[in-house]
C-alpha cells in the first residue's frame, strides 16, 4: 500500500472516532423537556425502491436473495432483478400504468417480494391485504383505494382464495381474463393467481410474468425515468381495531430510508445478514425489514413458510445457518417453547429483534438464555412511520434492551406531551409524537382522519403512551386507548403485564378492560401458562399483593389457551374485552 493511501486511511480512521465522539458526547448532553432529534452520520438517500435490488445486484449478483423453502426455490440477485424487470414490464403489458393500485393478497412466498419489487419498478402503488382477510373484508379493501389489479395466492389449509373472489364477485368465472367489469367493484380490471392451475376468468402469475414484449419493455425504461422518490409505492392497511381500516400512503422515500436507518441500527452495515424472514410480509414491519433492509444490505431473505410456524423457522435457521431472526413476542414464546421440545442447532444466530408489540422484561431474559442469541434488540415503529421509530443499537446495554429503553433513528424528531399538547418534563408519562423523512403522507382518500393523526406542524400524533429519559431515550408504556379507567384511577395494562410476567408459571399475559357497575371498569388478566404449570386465581392475586398497587390487581383471571390477534400478530384488546364480558356474564 502507497505512503498517501495509509494516510489517507489513517485520517479516515481519525476522522470517524471524532464523529462518533461527537454523537456520543451529543447524545450524552441531559436535556429537561421530553423533545429529542436524532441527528446522524448516513446520508439520506434519493433512490427508489426499485433501485435497491439493482444496486445490490451490481455489488454482488451471484449472492443469494431469497430462498424460499416451503416453495423449495432460491434466486441470487441477478435472478432476482431479472425476474423483477420482466414482471414489471408484464403488468404494463395488460394495461396497468403509473399510479395505478395493484392488490397483493397473499401469505409469505417468494413472488410475493418479487410483485412488490416489480411494482415498484413499473410504478404501481402496492396494496398489502391481509392473507386472513375473507370476502367483506377483501371488498373493503380493493374499493377503498379503487385497486385496478389484484394478486391473490391459491389455496392456505382451508383458505379458498379464489373461491372467497368469486363470493365478492359472483360473475368472475364468466369474465375474459384482464378485463373484468363489475359494478361493485368498477376499478377491478385484472385478477392474477399465483398457481400453476388455470381458473375461469383469471390470469397466471407466470403467464404475466412472461407477457412483457419490446413496447412494455420500453415503456417499462421510461416510467423509470419518471419515477420520484416522493412518489407514493405503498399503501397498508391499519389493523382495524378501531374501526374500519384505514389505508397509510408511503413513499419510496419513506421505505427505501427507514431500510436504510434501521439497518444501520441493526448492525447490517456490520455484516450481510441471512435473515429468518417469518414475519408476515403484508404487514410494515416484515415487508420493509424482510425484504427491502435486507436486500439494501445485500443480505438473504429466507422464507420458511407461507405462515408462521416455530418449527418451521428452527429448521431453517439450522439449514440456512440465518445470522438474524426478527419476530414479534408471540413468535418469540413459540421459538423458545419448540427449541426446548426438539433438537436443533440455532448457533448461527447473531441476533434477535423483537417488534410489533411490547416486550416484557422476563421474556427478553428468556430469549437470551434459552435461545442463547449474542445480539437482542427491542425495536419501537408503526405503519405510519415507515415503520422504525427507534430500537436498541446491535452492541447495547443489556438493561436497555430487556427494559425496552430505545434510541431514535436518525434524523426524526421526538416529543411527549400530555392532553393539552404540551411538552411534558423528562421521565413523563405522556403521548409519543414523531416528525421526520418516516411519516406517511396521509390516509387513502381520509383527510378527517390524516388530520386527526398528522397536525398542523407535521407531528404525528402516535397514540401510545412514552416516557423519555434525560438522554433522548424513549420507553413505551402503553396505548391511550387501552387505558383502563377504574374508580378514577388508570391502570396501564402494559405495565401490570409486565409484572406479571415475571412469575415463573406464566408464558404469557394481556390484559383487558370490562365494564363494572360500581367502579366503571376492572381489570381482566388472560393467562397463557408453561407446559407442566398450574397456578389458581387466588394464587395469581397473592403475586401481586403487596408488589403493585391494589388497584391494579385484576379482579377477574382466565386461564387460556390463545389469544384472538391480528394477522401481524397484535393482540386483539377489543375482542379480548367482548369475549371476557359474555364468559364472565358482565
């Protein structure tokens, strides 16, 4: 090496120990009101989603992408964008054109991440359905954002889903395939199924998928040379737990820089990551990190199955030697539940990341020692936010990762204030608000509701209930709207939760509100137990006495078996509470 390039590599080296001195020492600074901006190293990047896998594709073409296992296929990058680029000129050959909606109604597959890439490409805006969804929800769905094509998976155990389509669309069999008219559903020209069998009235996503000629394909290079990253890619759909679903626009600037922000915080610029992809993909959280994250890094997606299944992901972890596993708490308690009852070689892993929903204190302590990963960390978003809002960095305190204190990613703003929208002092409870490049431009034809959510500074108004610490920090306690309202006191279920968590019979606990003549609400804890476990009601409550306030000891205790979630794996609080009243006759 020349005299000038070991300097150069020398000032370099200096040059980066200041910077990260300066953000620690930054960082370091205590501030009195609960605001923070996360300022940063990265430079923010003007790219489009469909960019990313041509970049990765030049960087490392022979590299696996995605390896799909339950569809026993593999695809390196230059496949991959290959396959990307003829599917994006095969949707403009059958009329689709920029700013057109295409529904993706699908579980966990290896052309669900190539439609969503090729969309991108083609300039279409991508729909994510709900695999569960069945026919009245699916309806909602297409006509809310007026969707000109939908993509749909063929049979999942006893889900039909072709036959669910032709409930919403009694004429479908009769129609020629690519030109669909129904009044119920006017913008719905295309269907496309994911299946080698021919169904009437429909097209095949292979036949689409080889359907690109010389005029798409040039049309195809010049919607490229149109697109911007601001330039909406993505709509996803609220869960719907207060009311109906609501649809988030997302840019491909909001996508392609949360990629690029939280992998850093992951530590994906550390290592290329073979990342365990069981999240579901039509949810913020595993479309984003399990796909466009890892392929910004030039990592692998591995897909074990078209669902969640604990087994499933051992054995591929085990296979496929996965450096990295991203998972909700529930998926979290299966892992550690079959790793326990099998055999298998899991020591490949680097890292978990916990999402989705709060973390309890006793579960991230059980992932370290059972599962044995090196790496923990709790990450914090939504599907407004792009989805990453802030997590533990990949070489972090311990006590910061089982208690759930997370750091900002770059370059976004935080705040919590109390009702009357004003800051509150630090290590205050109050509502968590977020402005920077993650936001969302706004709900699908809903300015009410994107007004409720965005204000007129540009903060979105998050609904859960934070805490910050002196150092920018931020730990969540709870959602507003689960706050259970008992003689005048609240009671924040997370935090009891947590308490009860700790019990060494306990797998798993949520908590919900029922209504109660005397005190206007109670308390109503659902127990999940460990294999082997027995624990009574009484038993539960002696716990808890003496240990947390009275009040928040919940008077009713139901041992189960499950719990109702939505398909992200989110606990369903309102039905939660609906099925407590008529067990317990309230």
């Amino acid at each position: 090496m020349s005299y000038f390039r070991v300097q150069k590599s020398f000032f370099n080296s200096l040059k980066l120990q200041f910077i990260q001195t300066r953000r620690i020492s930054d960082i370091q600074k205590k501030i009195k009101d609960s605001y923070f901006y996360m300022h940063g190293d990265a430079r923010l990047l003007s790219i489009c989603v469909g960019d990313i896998i041509n970049q990765s594709a030049d960087i490392c073409g022979d590299r696996p992408a995605i390896i799909s296992v339950h569809q026993n296929l593999s695809k390196n990058y230059s496949e991959f964008r290959h396959e990307s680029e003829k599917l994006a000129s095969g949707f403009l050959s059958i009329g689709l054109r920029k700013g057109d909606r295409i529904a993706l109604w699908s579980p966990n597959c290896y052309e669900w991440i190539l439609t969503q890439h090729a969309a991108a490409k083609a300039g279409l805006i991508l729909v994510n359905i709900n695999p569960a969804n069945q026919a009245a929800e699916l309806e909602y769905c297409l006509k809310k954002v007026g969707c000109k094509a939908l993509v749909l998976w063929d049979v999942l155990k006893t889900q039909d889903y072709y036959k669910i389509l032709c409930n919403t669309i009694p004429d479908l069999p009769k129609s020629i395939p690519g030109k669909l008219k129904n009044s119920n559903l006017p913008n719905l020209e295309s269907v496309i199924i994911i299946s080698d069998d021919k169904k009437d009235g429909i097209l095949n996503f292979k036949d689409i998928l080889n359907n690109g000629n010389k005029e798409s394909d040039k049309m195809l290079s010049d919607i490229q040379k149109l697109i911007q990253f601001d330039d909406p890619v993505n709509i996803l759909y609220t869960s719907g737990t207060t009311g109906s679903p609501k649809g988030a626009v997302l840019t491909h600037h909001n996508l392609v820089n949360n990629a690029l922000l939280a992998g850093r915080g992951f530590g994906f610029n550390l290592f290329r990551p073979v990342n365990c992809v069981h999240l579901p993909l039509f949810h913020a959280f595993g479309s984003v990190h399990g796909s466009l994250t890892t392929f910004l890094y030039q990592g692998t997606s591995v897909l074990p199955s078209a669902t969640f299944d604990a087994i499933s992901s051992l054995k591929a972890i085990e296979k496929y030697k996965c450096t990295t596993v991203f998972g909700t708490p529930t998926m979290y308690v299966d892992l550690i539940h079959k790793c326990k009852s099998g055999n298998f070689n899991i020591g490949a892993l680097k890292q978990g990341i916990l999402g989705g929903a709060a973390s309890s204190a006793s579960l991230i302590k059980e992932i370290r020692d059972e599962l044995d990963i090196p790496h923990l960390q709790v990450g914090y978003g939504c599907t407004e936010t792009s989805p990453a809002v802030a997590s533990n960095r990949y070489v972090e305190d311990f006590h910061n990762v089982e208690h759930s204190i997370m750091q900002p990613i770059e370059y976004i703003e935080l705040k919590v204030i109390n009702n009357k929208n004003q800051l509150v002092p630090v290590n205050t409870q109050g509502e968590l608000c977020v402005r920077g490049h993650n936001i969302f431009v706004g709900y699908w034809g809903d300015e009410e509701k994107t007004a409720e959510a965005i204000d007129k500074t540009h903060w979105y108004h998050t609904g859960d209930l934070a805490m910050m610490t002196e150092y920018g920090f931020v730990k969540l306690v709870g959602r507003i709207k689960d706050m259970i309202i008992r003689g005048g006191e609240n009671i924040y279920p997370l935090e009891v939760e947590n308490f009860i968590n700790t019990h060494p019979a306990v797998r798993e606990v949520h908590i919900c509100g029922v209504p109660d003549k005397r005190m206007g609400e109670e308390a109503c804890a659902w127990l999940l137990l460990k294999d082997g476990m027995h624990l009574t009601e009484e038993e539960v409550k002696a716990f808890c006495k003496g240990k947390i306030s009275h009040f928040k000891i919940p008077r009713y205790i139901m041992f189960v078996e499950e719990f109702p979630k939505t398909g992200s794996g989110k606990i369903k609080k309102i039905e939660m509470t609906k099925i407590s009243i008529e067990k317990l006759s309230l």
